[in-house]
C-alpha cells in the first residue's frame, strides 16, 4: 500500500478501466480523480479508492494501478510536419497550463491586452474587492469573467453569483457558457420554480447551482434575500451597479438594492466586482455609497480633496479608463470601430404642423395659466405638459394614444407629482416604454370644461393625421434606412414608446424589399422572447431593427448591427451614449459605425433637448474623450427644460422660428454650469484611476508567456489548416477577406468514424454557417461579420486536436501526426535532437489541495567537442521544430537508424533534461509570484514542484546537408 500511495500521487499516469489516465488532486482523500491521458476535463471521473481496492481483484480492470506514459518507437516515423502537427495538438489539448494565468487554457476569447488590467489588480487583491468602471462597450463583462475564471481554475472559489437587471441575466448566461465555459443557471420569477425541482432536499437552490445569474430585482426583496446571504458565494459580480446606489427614500427599489449589497459586502471574505460605465450620476453620496461596498471607510473619503495615500490605496480597487485612454496607452491597433456622428432633418407635413402648433399652444396656455395654482396643480401641468409633447412629437400613433387617455384614471396623490420617469429616461434603470399616461391623466385633473374640450379637438387631428398618413418623419426616415442598407449597413431604429416603434416598423416593412428583415423589440415582450427574435435574424440577410429603450442598456447587439437612428431624441444624453453603445463598442467587426441625430428642423421640442442636452454632453466628450452623465437632480433638469421650452415669452414670434436659437435661461445656464464642475470632477477622476502605473509590456510579457505554452491565434491557424489537409476536409480562404475561411461540413463524413463523431457530437454553432454545408471561421477576434471565431478552445479545434494526439499516441499503423521525425536540412551545421516532452507540475499552497499544471517543454541537445550531449536554448529548440524544413530526402532505415540511436541515449541526457525541467518549474514559480507580488501571504509559501521524469511525447531529428 505504501508504493502504490507513493506513486500513485497527483500528476501521476495510472491505468483503469483499460485506459491511461492522469491522477488530478482531489479535495476528498478517499475519491481518486482521474482525466484521460489525452481527454479534457469534461471527461473527468471519480472513483471512490475503497471501492477500487475492494473489486479489483474481482475486476482488474476497475482498479487504478500506476501506469507509464507510452514509450516511442522507431517505428512511428513520418515527415516533419507530421512531428509538428503532434506538437500543435499536444498544445492545443492543455487545459491547466502552467502560466500564471490559468484561465487561458479554458475560454472561447482571445481578450485584449487592456482587458487583463483589472485581472493583475484582482490577483493583487484578498479579498478581491474590485470596482471596473470602463466606459461603454470596451468589455468589462470580459473583464469580470477574466476574473471569475481565474478565480475558480485556481481553486479558491468554488461558487460565483452574477446580479444584474432581469433584462440583462440571459445575456450574461450566454458570455459565461459560450465565452468563458462556465455552465451557468438563471435565477429569477419565471425560473426559481423549475431549478427548485432539480434541487435536492435540505438543499438550497445557492448551494447546489455553483454558477448563477440572477435578477437583482428579484433577490432583493425580503423573501428571496435572507436565503442568498445565508448561502452566499465566494464571488460576487454586480452589473449596472449605479442602480444599487445609496438614493432618496422615496426611490424605495434602489435602496433595496443597495441595502442587499451593504450586506453583501459585510461579509469580510467574499470577493466582490460592481461593474458600470456610469459611476458617478453627479450626486456624490451616491457614488461614494458605492466605494463604501469595497471598503467601509472609502464612503467617507471626499472624493475632491483625499490625499496621496488614500488615492494611491483607492487605485488598487478602482479603475476608470475611456476608450481614447486605451487606444492610446493599451492598444497598438484599431480594433474599436470608428464612429461617424451624423445629424439628418425632416420637417413637418401641413397637418401634423398644425397638430404641433395646437398642442403646443394648449401646452404653454395651461403651463402659463397654472402658474396662479397651488404647488401641486402647477407641478402637475408641468409634467403633463412635457409628457404630451414627447408623445406628439414621437409618431402619429403615440398622439393618438396620449389624447385618448381615459380621463379621471389617476387618483390624486400629491406624493406622486414628480412623474419624472414618465418623461425623462432614467440614467440607473430602463424606464418604461409605454405612453406616460400617469402626468397626463393627473393634468386632465386640473383642467376645466373648456380646456377638456379641446383636447378633445386635438385627439380628433391626431386621429386625422394617422388615418390620412400624411407623416413626413417616418417617410424621411425610410429614405435614411434604404441609403444605409445600400451602403451594406444594418442599423437600429431607436423609439420612445410602444406605440411609435410598431409605427415605424410597419411603416419599413411597406417600403422596405421584401428581403430586408424587419423587428420590432418592445418592453412588452418577454426577455427570452426578445433574445429568441433577435437570434432567429440571419446574419446573411440584411435586416434593420427597430427597438425602445428596453434593448438600450448592457445587451450586446454589435455582432448583427452597426447602425443607429435616433427616430426620437432621447431627453437624457446618458440614454444617447447607452444606445450608440450596443454597436459602437468592442467586438464590432466593421471599421466603422455609423450614428444619426434625427429630428425635425421645425420642432422646438428637438431644438430644447439639443440645445440644453444633447449638444452640451457632445461638447464635454469630445473635450474629455467620454460621456459625463447629466447631473441627475430631477429638479435641476426640468426646470431648465421647462424655462427654455414653456416658461419665457415669445413676444409674438410664430413658434417655428425657434429652432435651435433658444435663449439661455439662467436655470440652463446653471444646469451647464454644474454639468462643467461635474465633467471636471470625472476628467481629474479618470486621470487618477486610469491604472498607468501597470504597464502595457508587464502584460504583453505574461501574455507571450502563456502563448508560448497554449499556443496563440496563428497557432490555432496553422493547426487547423494542417490538419484539415492530412484529413482531406476542405479549407479554402475567401477571396474577398483572407482573414475568413470557408469549410466544406458536407466532407464530415468522410472523416475517419471516429472523429466524425467528435465533432458532430458537440453540436457545432450555427454562427457562420452560411448552408448546412458551408462553414465560415475566421482566427481573429474581433471576427468579421458572417463568420465564427474559431479559438484553441472551440469545440471543433479541440475534438480535433484530442483526436489526433489520441491516435498517435494508441494506433501506431494510421497515425495522422506521428511521434517521430527525421529530416536532412541546412537550419543545422551538426547532428541535433529536439524532444517534445510534456510536463507536469503541481502548484502547492499550505492547507490547500494542489493544483495541476502542464506545459509542451521543447528541448533540443547536440554533441559539444568534448563529445558529451548538451542541451541548446529552449528558443532555438522551439524555432527549429516550428521552422526547420527538409532539404533532401533520407532513406526510410536511415530514419529509423538516427532514432534508435537517439533513445539509446536517452541515459546519457536524461540527468541534464531534469535539471532543466527543475529549472523550469523554478521559472513558473518566480513568474505565478510576480503576477502576485502584493499579496505576501499567498506568494510567500507558493511551490511548483515538477513531476518527474517528464513525458516523452516527440522526437525530431535534423540532420545536416553532406558536404560536397
């Protein structure tokens, strides 16, 4: 028992169930973990050891006994592409590779250089108490999930929890399985009652579930949330944070949120990531309440005068960069698409012109008249006031329904009169979408007979100008679609209301051919229904939609759009920057987007909001390089709105002349002049945390680092295509763009039976399928449109990579990489041997299980004068096997002779090769304690203890040309 507990020690090869297997550690003594030799770790299996004791004498088979790697022969020789296909794919199939980052060897992405920033900070941290606040569309899902991963693959989480909005849980389901491999389940009101059923009794549905995403609208409440804390995971990631806030009492919704998190945070060993683009709304309580959830006393700091200290201790868990600060310190390419801004006018027809000019002098006459009422009365006409112009000024179909309101709905409540999110959008949450029947019908409370009447006049000219069609904004916007559909754009039709985005869409799909595809997305429908519509649009045909607010925040729509007309301006220039957002960030493949400012050159409703919004928030970005949120004093805003639209006189002038030549009203000249004190605060801010002080090079050094072990995108390329050539399975590039290429699936079943069923089993993506046949992949990330991004861990790279290194190493008469190789080349001027050796070591924490890592190590020796075998620099092994090419032919026995004699030396080099695969771990250890250095007790007892001998997987030997 002893010799077999010695040797059958983690990283040891053993055999079971007539099958080579590697011991993996294990969290219980009495279960023995076991992943295939040359299998992934979805193949793993559990044997409990007393189980395996007591039926293997019954059962050899059954029992796990140590085993050997299998020896090479001479008789496994082929060319040296064949000897380095082996190689390509021995790499291809490591998962826990032995670089610092482990997660590598597991996601589906290949992340950007600046996207690793927040990881080296995560490392640095224990607990990782960590706030990303990179701006819109750079990737701070990836950035968390980075993370996350990390985390789990080195084992010191072993269950994570995702909060974010409802509308936002199956996009970040679908980033952790597709992306990051990480199987996780949805928790919110349509799924708790099915995932309950699955769970065991005495069993919570937070113990059992390891990965979950869930509503945090849903588990803040008092009957979902007691359950979450008890069972709380290890890791906690918070989405669109800014809505979980510290806020007024009145917002009762976000302070739940909030009070969820403070306990959350209470908890001193759990990890914790709040991620938004929007930390700061403008009121500094509420982004200080947020600092406070890292830590408690960061709620105190004042945020305009803290000292270098505190600053320097802030920046170890904040980190705030916009675009311009990555393309210029992060990135040596373009790979954000550009985006080009343009404006596009409509005016009115006659009839809705005078439909505009009825309701706005109603308007100004009841806004003006109330100025005699109570506070109540005159706040309420205020905001219906603003409500019923958003409305008429969206679409026909809206007026319509904002005049045919059911009068005396609303029940009089004076606590209710600020109905801001019935015509403002909210910065924190999705405001919703439908008519703002609410302030209108409370207005109707304070009218009298005669101004009743003539809203009843005005729903009458509504009605007219929907029945007649006489609608010269959507017809202005057809033409926009078509030129953007002929220049080959697919662009978003961005609505305020219900009413107006079925308008529009109705109203393309008459014009529109009748190959274009046209969606309409609402809040009415359901987020599964949403992401089911928005998936069944081929990406082969060109299709516009056209979409309210609801799809505006957090949804990832860059990979079929990359277009936007705002149909109608939003009144909250955040609300702008969120829905340009969904195609202009990172992952869009399209050089360059396109964005339309759309509104009508006669509506001094549009001339308000850009004159007092949307053109200031414009100024402050193109100045700061980022969108600084409108300063969210509800008051402060509506106000300015409502003097620059109701409140001065027109001294007769005809309402049209307004335009975009409004007078400054010193409630718009405060609100800018806040907005400037704000845009400051955030430019000193970003300047601080912009995280400068960890290089571009120590990343890139780490990253080449794993590249080298797991290999990098060409890598994959080459694999591929090298593969796909010995199988027969036809690669072509596209004629067009070389970075895509186009596979024949319909040869599948040509491939030998085994492989055919690997690969047709793991349900390939229908992405870049362009026919049942035909199949587009490209190596790149971000991938070109209509194709696949095709990684080292995508499903079919890796059935084919364990596929090939499975056969070389079991069948010795068909191999399609074989484990030897010969060839006579002029890359040497003397004999030289390369060995492909696979290692194993185990990373050791005290009072902690071991981890397994694994690398391809590539040595190569020659005889010195003196006659002894040396070894040469690992980099001129490794570029010999990945560029050495034959120069003549050497006969078969010539081959065979030459590797005889290289295993027969293998006594004689084997001290030499331990020593350097001793000093490799060595290596490993010094470079896992670097990405770690400000976290002393973790770094300070780490071990990476090789498992000796290495495996023996390839040889390769050059040959020098004779001399003539």
């Amino acid at each position: 028992m002893a010799e077999t507990e010695l040797s059958l020690r983690p990283g040891s090869i053993v055999r079971c169930r007539n099958r080579d297997w590697v011991l993996l550690p294990s969290d219980r003594s009495d279960i023995y973990l076991l992943r295939p030799l040359t299998g992934a770790m979805d193949e793993v299996v559990a044997i409990h050891r007393g189980l395996s004791d007591l039926i293997g004498y019954d059962l050899p088979e059954e029992r796990v006994r140590s085993s050997a790697f299998p020896p090479i022969t001479a008789e496994e020789i082929s060319d040296s592409s064949s000897a380095k296909l082996l190689w390509q794919a021995a790499r291809l199939t490591l998962r826990e590779g032995a670089s610092p980052f482990r997660s590598l060897g597991r996601i589906s992405i290949r992340p950007r250089v600046y996207q690793f920033v927040p990881l080296l900070m995560a490392l640095r941290l224990d607990p990782v108490r960590l706030f990303i606040a990179d701006d819109v569309g750079v990737g701070k899902t990836i950035e968390a999930l980075l993370i996350a991963r990390e985390l789990w693959d080195r084992g010191e989480i072993k269950r994570m929890a995702v909060l974010c909005p409802p509308y936002l849980c199956d996009q970040w389901q679908k980033e952790l399985t597709e992306k990051f491999n990480l199987e996780a389940v949805v928790i919110r009101s349509g799924t708790i009652s099915q995932l309950e059923r699955g769970v065991p009794p005495n069993k919570s549905i937070y113990e059992y579930y390891p990965i979950q995403v869930i509503s945090i609208d849903w588990v803040k409440t008092d009957r979902n949330k007691f359950h979450f804390l008890h069972f709380c995971p290890e890791l906690v990631i918070v989405d669109e944070v800014h809505g979980a806030a510290e806020a007024m009492a009145q917002n009762s919704n976000q302070q739940r949120r909030h009070k969820l998190l403070k306990e959350i945070s209470a908890k001193q060993n759990c990890h914790l990531i709040l991620l938004t683009a929007t930390p700061h709304s403008g009121i500094e309580s509420a982004f200080r309440s947020l600092l406070g959830l890292l830590r408690s006393d960061f709620e105190q700091w004042g945020m305009e005068d803290f000292t270098e200290e505190q600053r320097i201790e802030l920046a170890r868990h904040f980190v705030q960069r916009t675009r311009k600060d990555i393309e210029n310190d992060w990135e040596t390419e373009n790979f954000f698409p550009q985006r080009e801004s343009l404006d596009e006018t409509y005016e009115l027809s006659d009839s809705y012109r005078t439909l505009f000019e009825e309701t706005y002098k109603f308007c100004f006459e009841i806004v003006g008249s109330g100025q005699g009422l109570e506070e109540y009365k005159r706040r309420v006409r205020y905001w219906g006031a603003l409500a019923r112009m958003r409305c008429v000024m969206s679409s026909p179909a809206a007026a319509v329904a904002a005049f045919e309101t059911r009068y005396g709905q609303f029940e009089e409540n004076e606590d209710q009169v600020d109905f801001r999110d019935f015509v403002f959008e909210s910065s924190d949450r999705i405001t919703s979408d439908e008519q703002p029947n609410p302030p209108i019908e409370a207005e109707e409370k304070t009218l009298s007979n005669t101004e009743l009447g003539k809203l009843r006049r005005l729903a009458r000219l509504a009605n007219k100008i929907t029945r007649d069609g006489q609608d010269t904004k959507i017809e202005k916007c057809s033409e926009l679609v078509q030129k953007l559909l002929q220049e080959g754009y697919n662009p978003i039709i961005w609505c305020r209301y219900v009413a107006t985005a079925d308008y529009v869409a109705k109203g393309l799909e008459k014009v529109l051919p009748e190959k274009v595809q046209v969606l309409a997305i609402t809040g009415r429908q359901g987020d599964d229904e949403r992401r089911a519509k928005i998936d069944a649009l081929s990406a082969s045909k060109p299709r516009v939609l056209v979409a309210t607010d609801c799809l505006s925040e957090g949804i990832n729509l860059q990979e079929k759009f990359d277009a936007v007309i705002h149909y109608d301006l939003p009144w909250n220039p955040n609300r702008l920057e969120q829905r340009e957002g969904r195609v202009d960030r990172y992952g869009q493949s399209r050089a360059k987007v396109k964005v339309i400012r759309f509104y009508g050159r006669d509506n001094p409703i549009d001339g308000t909001v850009i004159n007092v919004l949307l053109n200031k928030a414009h100024e402050i970005h193109r100045r700061l390089g980022t969108y600084v949120p409108v300063p969210e004093e509800s008051e402060s805003v509506t106000e300015a709105v409502l003097n620059a639209l109701f409140l001065h006189r027109y001294r007769g002038e005809d309402p049209r002349q307004l335009k975009l030549n409004l007078e400054m009203s010193q409630s718009v000249q405060a609100l800018h002049k806040k907005w400037e004190r704000d845009a400051e605060r955030e430019h000193i801010n970003r300047t601080r945390f912009a995280q400068r002080a960890i290089k571009p090079e120590e990343v890139v050094c780490e990253l080449e680092a794993a590249d080298a072990i797991l290999g990098d995108p060409k890598t994959v390329e080459d694999f591929l295509l090298n593969a796909s050539q010995r199988l027969g399975l036809e690669t072509v590039r596209d004629r067009k763009n070389p970075d895509v290429f186009h596979i024949n699936l319909s040869q599948l079943t040509e491939l030998p039976e085994q492989m055919h069923f690997a690969i047709t089993n793991n349900n390939l993506s229908t992405s870049g399928r362009r026919s049942p046949e035909e199949w587009l992949i490209s190596f790149l990330s971000p991938t070109p449109k209509g194709a696949e991004y095709v990684g080292r861990n995508h499903q079919f790279v890796a059935s084919l990579a364990e596929y090939i290194l499975e056969v070389a190493l079991t069948d010795k008469k068909n191999p399609i990489a074989t484990r030897c190789g010969v060839i006579r080349t002029r890359y040497v001027s003397e004999l030289t041997n390369v060995l492909l050796l696979r290692n194993r070591y185990l990373l050791e924490y005290p009072e902690r299980p071991p981890l397994l890592s694994e690398e391809v190590l590539v040595l190569g020796y020659r005889k010195g004068n003196d006659g002894k075998n040396n070894l040469i620099e690992r980099t001129e092994a490794t570029e010999l096997i990945d560029t050495a090419q034959p120069d003549a032919n050497i006969p078969l026995e010539e081959k065979r002779e030459l590797i005889r004699m290289v295993l027969g030396e293998w006594p004689t080099i084997e001290g030499a090769i331990i020593e350097e695969v001793k000093k490799r771990a060595n290596e490993l250890e010094q470079s896992h304690k670097r990405i770690r250095r400000s976290i002393h007790l973790r770094t300070k007892d780490l071990q990476i203890n090789p498992h000796l001998p290495p495996d023996l997987l390839g040889l390769f030997v050059l040959q020098p040309m004779v001399k003539s």
